[in-house]
C-alpha cells in the first residue's frame, strides 16, 4: 500500500496520484476519483477501489497501459468518459451491478480486454463504450439495455458473437463496424432503426435475422458484407430496399419493394434509367446520390414523400453536377432548373423557402404553383431539363 501522502485528496475526492508505479490502493474515505487522476500511470499495474467511492471520473485511468488488474467495488455507479480508455493491458473487468452508467468511451481502445460483462442496471451502452477493444472475444448484454450506441463496439475484431436483449429499440451508428470476426447476429423484435454502418465491414457476417418491427435502416448498415452480397441484386428486407448491388443499366424495381432507403442507388454511374414499382410510399435521401448517367426516373402516384437529396446530383444547365443538400419541407429539390421567368434558381427554389420552383408543369400538363403535384409533399414527375429530355 502506498502513502496517503501520495495521494492529493480533497473533499473526499481524489483530485491527483503522485506517488511511485506498481500496485496501488486507494484510501478508504474516497467518495469520487476526478478526472485524469491517474492519467498517463504507464508504470501502474493494479488499482484496488474502497466501496466508499461511488463515482470514478472523465479519464481517471486514460492511458495506463500497464494496469492489468482493477476491482472496482459495489457502491461504484458511475464510470465517466474515457475512465480506462487506453488501458491496453487490461485483460477482464467485472462492472458491478451498482453501476448504473457507462459513459462514452469508458474502456475505448482497451485492446488487451478479452471479455466484459455489463451489470443488470445498465439501460445504454453509449457512444464508443469499447471501441477498438480488438482483444473482445465475448460481452454479455444485460436485458435492461435498451439502446446500443454509436461506435460501441466498433472495431472490436476479435468478437465472435453477441447476443442482443429483447429489450433493445435502437442500435446506433458504426455499432459494431468491422466486427470481422462476427459470423451471425439476430435482431430481436423490438427494434425499430439500426443506424449507419451499424455492421459494415463485418466480412465474416453470412447470418442475419431481421424482425419485421425494423422500419428504417441507415446508409449502409450491412454493406461489404456477405450476408448483403447473398441477397442479389435488389437487397431488400421488410419491403425496404437497402442497396442496389447489380450492373444494368435499366432498372426496374421489383414489385415487393414499399421503400427505397437511403442511399440504395447512390454512386450507380452506369444507370441510366429507373422504373419504381406502383407500391412505393418513399423514396430515402440521397437515394440516387451521384447517378450522373441517370436520365430518367419513373415515379409513380403512390409515392409520399422524397426525402433529402432523393434526386441528388443531377446535371445542371452548365452540364455539370449540382448538389442539393436542402429539400424545403421534405419535398425534394432539382437544382438549377429553369423558372417561368427563364432564369436559373438555386436549389430549385424561387420567392421563398417553401421548396420548388413556382409554375412548373406537371405530368397532365396544368401548372402547379411551387412546383407541387396533388399535396405539399410531392414534387412533379417529370420536369424539362435543359437539354430537352425529361428528368
């Protein structure tokens, strides 16, 4: 044990260790490790924590590479931001069912942690929590949590296999990115969204089990997977189509798809032409981004809404690509596309922000005033392009 003097304690809360490396108990007495108390210990090897702590701060252990061993005692509820983050030579932590949060990035590149178990309590698995703990072979979810965060478990290469609880609703962005080693995963029924890239670049992952309680998917969240590459051409789950992964050039969606999501046709250069099915409600953002070979898209009266950027990068009248990122009030905007009075508008849009250009002709040849077609969500079908063809 070393010295009280080692220690700089205020309060009862221990502000700074300044004392030699190797194996260290704190007092009895503490009630709170501050931030960066122990930073950049490299020499620590283990750290034993008095039950009278309840909370151990932002960075407290960041970059103790050499720390192998802590306990961490019951009364402890919190474990702040970055707490252990860079701690690679940690191998195990048991989390005590005291705790009841897990700030963002609390063991985030703790490459030497081989296995974790989450406390009962917990109810969110937040941000980064353990990103790049490459070393993580298994973690056991706790069926109080009810949202995985983003980056959670991103890059964690060595995980094999998790088991998500029946009560998680949301699984965020980058999640579980480059779980190489991931071979299945089943999606319990009550979730509803997984975010961006929330399993790309899992290669090893041939076994997916979607729910039908899934409603929106993000940009990418199976992409470079086998699983996706196994589902053909047009990859659809639920009616939603997640990516087009064919090569022809005229494209017709098939019948059972209701959604296209976002991003599904985005950077497909050699597409020229696409016929949406009858049964489509919407049409994700940015969902035909960077088609610069795309001359012509049948929409049909069924469609509800286009969200932003649906029409993303088409040619403007100076023949080069124009992005819109803004899109009024949902409805999507064409940029750069002639008004009434012959003039270019930007972002389609002309007298006020309510979205597409005023008097623009619609499919049954009448005008219709902003450019809107039967009610203020839906854009015309077919607008004149500067070269004379229809877009």
């Amino acid at each position: 044990m070393k010295s009280k003097q080692n220690f700089v304690i205020e309060n009862g809360v221990l502000t700074k260790y300044t004392g030699p490396s190797g194996d260290v108990a704190i007092p009895e007495g503490v009630k709170a490790i501050r931030w960066s108390a122990f930073k950049g210990c490299t020499g620590l090897t283990s750290v034993t924590i008095p039950e009278s702590v309840t909370e151990i701060g932002n960075k407290a252990f960041e970059g103790c590479t050499g720390l192998t061993s802590v306990t961490i005692p019951e009364g402890v509820k919190e474990i702040r931001w970055n707490a252990f983050s860079g701690c690679t030579g940690l191998t195990s932590v048991t989390i005590p069912e005291s705790v009841t949060e897990i700030w963002g990035g609390a063991f985030e590149g703790c490459t030497g942690l081989t296995s974790v178990t989450i406390p009962a309590g917990i109810k969110e698995i937040e941000n980064q929590a353990f990103y790049g703990c490459t070393g993580l072979t298994s973690v056991t979810i706790p069926e109080s949590v009810t949202e995985i965060g983003g980056y959670a478990f991103y890059g964690c290469t060595g995980l094999t296999s998790v088991t998500i609880p029946a009560g998680v609703t949301a699984i965020g962005e980058y999640a579980f990115y480059g779980c190489t080693g991931l071979t299945s995963v089943t999606i319990p029924a009550g979730v509803k969204k997984i975010g961006w890239h929330a399993f790309s670049n899992c290669t090893g992952l041939t076994s997916v089990t979607i729910p039908e309680s899934i409603t929106s998917f993000g940009n990418g969240s199976f992409s470079e997977t086998p699983w996706l590459k196994s589902l053909g051409d047009f990859a659809a789950v639920n009616g939603i189509l997640l990516t087009y992964q064919g090569v022809d050039r005229d494209v017709t969606i098939p019948e059972s798809v209701t959604k296209i999501g976002v991003s599904a046709f985005e950077d497909c250069t050699g597409l020229t032409s696409v016929t949406i099915p009858a049964g489509v409600k919407k049409i994700g953002k940015q969902a035909f981004r960077g088609c610069r070979g795309l001359t012509s898209v049948t929409i049909p009266a069924g469609v509800k809404e286009i969200g932003g950027g649906g029409l993303l990068w088409l040619h403007g009248p100076d023949q080069r690509d124009h992005p819109c990122g803004r899109h009024g009030n949902r409805g999507v905007c064409l940029l750069w596309l002639h008004g009434p009075d012959q003039r270019h508008h930007p972002e389609g849009r002309q007298g006020n922000r309510g979205g597409c250009l005023q008097r623009l002709q619609g499919p049954d040849q009448r005008d219709y005033p902003g450019g809107r077609h039967e009610n203020r969500r839906k854009c015309l079908r077919r607008l004149h392009g500067p070269d004379q063809r229809d877009h």
